[in-house]
C-alpha cells in the first residue's frame, strides 16, 4: 500500500485529476480547456495564412505561442500586461512554442502560422506544462481543420508532446506540483516529451537544496511516467467527436 505523503492525499508519482475538453469555443479550428487539479487553462489554435517578415518565401510555416495570466487567476491579482509581455510570460510563449514546433513538420505545414493562445483562468501551480499538454491537443485540431480543408495533404504534426512538473518536497521527489508543493520544493523541473519518449525541454533548479544524479533520474522517471499517463489522456480526448 502506498503512502499518502502529500498535502492532497496523492501518492508521490500520481498526477491531479487532468481534464481535457474540446472545442470548447466556436471562432477558432482549435480550442480546448485544460484543467490540472485546480489549474485550468484556454488553449485556443489560430491559423493564419501569412508568415512573419523573416520567414517569408521560406516554404516552411511556423508555430508560436502567446502566454497570459487573467488578473483573476491568482489569489492576489495579477495586473494585465498592457505595455507588452514581461520577461516570464515571454519565457513561458517562448517555451510553448519550442515545445510544439519540435513535433510539427514546419515545411509541410506550408507558408502559414498557427498561433497558440493559452490563457490561464486558475493558477495553482503546472501553468506552463498544462499549457503545453492542451495546446498539443488544440494544435491538433487546427492541423486536422488544414487536412480536411484540403490546405494540406497530411498531417503535419509527427507526434504528441505533453509536459509535467517534477519536484523534490520534504526530500521526496512527486509528481505534478500544486501551488502549495512549487512554494516550498527544494528542487523544481519542468520536463516536456514526445510520444516517442525523447525529451524537448528539460528545465531544473535546485531552489533550496542541490541535488545528485540519482535524484535527477529519479524525477526524470517519475516525469516520464506522467507524460505517458497525459498521452494517453491527449489520445481519449482527440478520438472523442
């Protein structure tokens, strides 16, 4: 019998109840709510059939992200970024979009960008990861919106990518950290995956305390083991009409 160790009650490699709807608004070909425990995520896939100026007459498309906390998402408000994104939130679109592109066939996808638009509406921890996770499944639906459009002739994305939050709490290495846990983890890592079990980003920081290759494997297990969980969850959602 597992130990129930963590403020929830979750054993150290469970993940939150995770929730994925689609279509969940009607303007954009990808759209989808993200929900982690009590963070909950917008995702929404916008085509445009234009490029930015540096990649114009590439013949290759491209995938970005744009990342935003509503001012009510957090207990203390958070201000809207008016004067232009601040160097987190520029962190965190610049992250997403690596995380997507690396399993998109840019120069299939033809001379066009989708954007990703993910809106936190609750944070409690896992924002970027539960951005990523649902962003996949909206990328999805937009490529899908190209294929059936006849825009292009198959799908461009070649796998799915998903990412969770690892973390040492209390000298215990869990999974998927609460708000409560990221606070107050000596280590902190956000790992993102393909479907093919290769690793596109991993980011780690010894908050309070260092930490040894043994316990860096140790989170990297417990992150592989919650990223297979979320595709498996990415899939169900996308075989769902």
């Amino acid at each position: 019998m597992q130990i129930k160790l963590r403020p929830d009650g979750r054993g150290a490699d469970e993940l939150r109840p995770v929730t994925i709807t689609r279509k969940y608004t009607n303007a954009a070909p990808g759209s989808v709510l993200v929900e982690f425990g009590n963070t909950v995520v917008l995702c929404t896939a916008s085509i445009e059939e234009r490029l930015p100026p540096w990649l114009r007459d590439s013949r290759q498309g491209w995938v970005t992200a744009e990342y935003s906390m509503l001012p009510g998402s957090t207990i203390t408000r958070s201000r809207r970024e008016r004067q232009g994104a601040g160097g987190r939130t520029k962190e965190i679109e610049r992250l997403i979009g690596r995380s997507l592109r690396a399993v998109v066939d840019l120069k299939m996808l033809g001379e066009r960008q989708i954007t990703l638009d993910c809106d936190v509406l609750q944070a409690d921890g896992g924002t970027r990861t539960a951005a990523i996770t649902g962003g996949y499944v909206a990328l999805q639906d937009a490529c899908s919106s190209l294929v059936k459009e006849k825009k292009v002739n198959e799908n461009p994305i070649s796998s799915a990518c998903a990412a969770i939050s690892v973390g040492i709490v209390n000298y215990l290495p869990v999974l998927d950290l609460p708000y409560e846990e990221d606070v107050n983890a000596a280590v902190d890592m956000n790992i993102v995956m393909t479907s093919e079990g290769k690793f596109v980003e991993v980011q780690g920081t010894a908050e309070q305390e260092t930490f040894d290759r043994q316990e860096l494997g140790e989170l990297l297990d417990l992150a592989e083991k919650g990223c297979r969980e979320l595709f498996t969850l990415q899939t169900k959602a996308l075989s769902e009409n």
